[in-house]
C-alpha cells in the first residue's frame, strides 16, 4: 500500500500546483520552462508507475461490499466517460465546449464507476483521488478551460462518440487481460 500512496502523492502534488499558487514558485527554482516541464512529466510518469505496481502488490481489505446487482451502474458512467475523456483530446466539438473540460469530466466518471464496483481500501484510495482529483481541477479550471480560436465542429462530436464508443468497447473486452479482472454485463 505505501507505493500506492506514494504514486498517488507523485501525480497529483504536480498537478495541484496551480491550485496551491505554487506553480510559478517551483518554475523560477528551476533553469528553464523545459526543465519544469521535465520535472512535472517525470513525476507524473513515476507517480503512474508506482500507482500500477502499488495497486497491483495491495493487501486487499474490504471496507463495503459493492451491490452486485447494481454494478451495471458502472458500466453507465464508463461509456460516457469514455466518449468525454475522447472529447477532450481531440480537436474542438461541441461536447468539449459545453463540459468545458471533457477529460476531467470523464476522468471522474471512470473514478466514480470504478468506486461503486470496488469496495476495497487500494480501489477507494485510488478511484476516489483520482474522482476527487478531477472534480477539484475542472471547478478550479472552468474560466479557462478550453478557450480555442477556431470554433467547434460536429465532425469531431462524432469522432467523440465513435472512437469513445470503441474505446469502451476495447477496455470491456480486455478488462480481465489487463486488469485481472473480467467484466460480467449479466
């Protein structure tokens, strides 16, 4: 469990940086913008591989028991969550300026779906910091949240769809391969 914690604590301390006012405090440490940048992508790449190997080497420890035949909420919250983490990296759609921050969006609909479906210590500390995460950033960010110069175009509300559509379909049916896990739609 401390490698989670520690991962955890990688990712998101440089990613909370603008939030704490301590961003600019951290670049005038360093040589230059590309050196801070290295620093944050370092960290972030750290964080995420200690979060892998953490969660995977976790003592499990259930804290509630998820209701069964209620987890096909999960898969609800997956497929748009999916299509808004899609939105938001590609080029502008409508869905990305109404939700103004599309991957967040989606990325706390993967941490919400993944907290009703798991009830152990390892998930909650990992789903619910990364569903607390994604919440905090896009209320934090919604002033300046994807302002473009050129305007959205329906063309990539569908690539949204389609290729967050096959993006759900793809983790689904590799899920178990992936995460050791199988998902059951029953």
């Amino acid at each position: 469990m401390p490698l989670l914690v520690i991962g955890l604590l990688l990712f998101f301390i440089p990613h909370l940086l603008p939030e704490t006012g301590l961003r600019d405090h951290v670049r005038v440490k360093l040589p230059s913008e590309a050196a801070y940048k290295g620093a944050f992508s370092l960290a972030t790449a750290i964080g995420l591989g200690l979060i892998v190997l953490g969660k995977s080497q976790a003592t499990f420890f259930m804290i509630w028991q998820p209701p069964f035949e209620w987890r096909v909420v999960s898969h609800f919250l997956m497929l748009p969550g999916m299509i808004l983490v899609t939105a938001g990296n590609i080029p502008p759609s409508h869905l990305a300026a109404v939700t103004r921050n599309p991957m967040l969006l989606g990325v706390g609909l993967w941490g919400l779906a993944h907290l009703w479906s798991n009830g152990d210590l390892a998930s909650i500390l990992l789903f619910g910091s990364f569903t607390l995460w994604s919440m905090v950033k896009f209320v934090t960010m919604w002033e300046v949240a994807r302002r473009v110069s050129c305007p959205p175009g329906i063309l990539w509300d569908a690539m949204a769809v389609l290729l967050g559509s096959l993006l759900y379909a793809l983790l689904a049916m590799f899920h178990g391969h992936l995460f050791g896990v199988g998902l059951n739609f029953a």
